[in-house]
C-alpha cells in the first residue's frame, strides 16, 4: 500500500553519529556486527524489490560512507553500485510513496553523499588522490595536507504574493502546464533575502519586500537544501528572463486551487505534495 503523499525527503531516522566518525575502532566493530545493512546505490537509483529498500551485508565498494544507527543499533551504510538490477530512482520513489519516509530520507543522504565523492577523488588544491576520511565526511589530501568536505547547495525557493495574487512560473523543461514558485541558488555572500529578491527580479522583473521562512528540504539531485520561503512584491509588472523561464504571471486563488486539486480548466498543474513548492504556493492559499 502506498504511503501518504508529503514532503519527501524529511524524516531521516539515523542518528549520525558525529562524535564517532573519527574513531577508526568504533567503525571497525559497527561493520563487523551481524545487523549492520548496507545500501547500495547507482547513481540516484537504489536496489527496490517487491516495493521495498534492500539492504545487504556487505559494501559494494571499499568507499562506504556511514549513514548512522538506527534505534535498535544498527549501523546503515552506502557504497555505490554499478549493477543495473531492480533499481529505482528516487524521484519515482517520492512519487509513487512506496517507501516510509524515512527510508527515502536515508536514501537522500545516501546519494548526496555518493555524489560528493564520486567527483572529488583528486585534490582541488594540488590535483593529487585524495582519501576517505571520517566514515565519509572528510577527504584528505596526503600531498598538501588540504581536507574537503561534503557539500550542500542552498537553493531559495519562494512564494510570492501582491494581494490574493501569486507569482508562478514555468520552465520549457517542465511536464506540460506545470507552474511553480520561483527558485535559484544562493550566491557567496548573500543572506538568504538578498538571495530571494535577487532571483525573483532576475527571472521575473518583479522586487519583493517582506521575506518569511516558511519550512526547508534536503533535495537529493544531486546535493541541495531548500529553503521555503514566502514574500510579499512590491512591484506586479512581470518582465521575465527567458533563460531562466518560458513564462510567468499572477494566479488568482481560485485558479490555484483548482491547479492543486487537478481540475483547472486549461490543465495547468502545481508541483505534487512530495515538492517543497506545493506547500509554499498551500500556504499562500491559507493565508490571508
Ligand atoms: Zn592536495
């Protein structure tokens, strides 16, 4: 039976075990004890049979990160794969909710984490090999002594409303009459406002004043956190950047609604509920 449509990505279970990563003993007896599971991923698509996560005994390779223990003490890891078989993606896995949301939490660490090391084998510093370190938080360099760690990209994410209006937008990219909130990555040295109001103007010429935090989500394509906001425009003129949009415009609350609940006339949708998009563009609705 399918699990509730929500906000995937939330809901990891595992307790990381930051103080221990270090500890190279510690490690050792967590790999060695009989309930330890090991995912396996290939890419953003993990093993799934009969509609459930698979675990194994073993890594798939010397490179595996751990992901925590669970409540009974069990160690989680992941290592990547290149077998093909019985994979799923963990968008379809979002979609179709066949896995508690914490498994799909796990699975997200699991292939930001992958990711990050699949591309940083050398050194940004000197281009020498680098080592896993820290249980797969910290790679090292022998050769100029440089550690790097594990990255996450903050994307803003955001509603905005001028009255009972609400600016959405769509890519060429997307499925089909789909709209949703506009969104961008944070650049170096910008709060998380500045980073808001500076992607809205970009891509739809309109200033935003007023910013609230409304909720975040890990984002696992390949390594974001999303940062769900609300804002109020102070402008309505609409003057897009066609690189980043092939339209937007004002949506009344009617409209939205029917958009949400699949019964806009013209067919025009909003992202699903396991999308952070969903429930800024709820929220927006509820308020006033
Ligand atoms: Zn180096």
């Amino acid at each position: 039976m399918p699990h509730s449509p929500e906000l995937a990505f939330l809901g990891n279970f595992l307790d990381r075990c930051a103080n221990h990563r270090t500890d190279e003993d510690w490690l050792g007896r967590l790999l060695e004890r009989p309930t330890t599971r090991h995912i396996h991923m290939n890419g953003d698509k993990t093993v799934i049979i009969d509609e459930k996560l698979q675990t194994f005994p073993h890594a798939n390779s010397p490179e595996r990160v751990l992901l925590g223990i669970d409540g009974n003490g069990s160690g989680w890891f992941a290592s990547s794969t290149e077998s093909q078989e019985n994979l799923m993606d963990l968008r379809s896995l979002a979609v179709a909710g066949l896995l508690p949301q914490g498994e799909l939490a796990i699975l997200a660490q699991a292939r930001s984490l992958l990711h990050w090391h699949e591309r940083h084998g050398f050194c940004a510093n000197c281009g020498a090999q680098t080592e896993m370190r820290d249980a797969g938080y910290r790679r090292h360099c022998k050769t100029c002594a440089t550690d790097h760690f594990p990255r996450t990209d903050p994307v803003i994410i955001i509603a905005v409303r001028h009255g009972n209006r609400m600016l959405l937008g769509r890519q060429n990219s997307w499925p089909e009459g789909m709209y949703s909130t506009l969104a961008g990555f944070m650049e170096p040295g910008e709060t998380i406002e500045e980073a808001a109001r500076r992607e809205v103007f970009e891509e739809a010429g309109v200033r935003v004043g007023d910013i609230r935090f409304h909720s975040n989500q890990p984002w696992p394509f390949p390594s974001s956190l999303m940062i769900g906001l609300i804002g109020e425009a102070l402008t309505d003129d609409i003057v897009i950047d066609p690189k980043e949009l092939e339209t937007a415009r004002w949506f009344d609350k009617v409209e939205v609604q029917s958009m949400l609940g699949g019964t806009h006339v013209q067919g025009l949708k909003a992202p699903l509920p396991l999308a952070i998009a969903h429930h800024l563009i709820r929220a927006c609705l509820q308020s006033s």
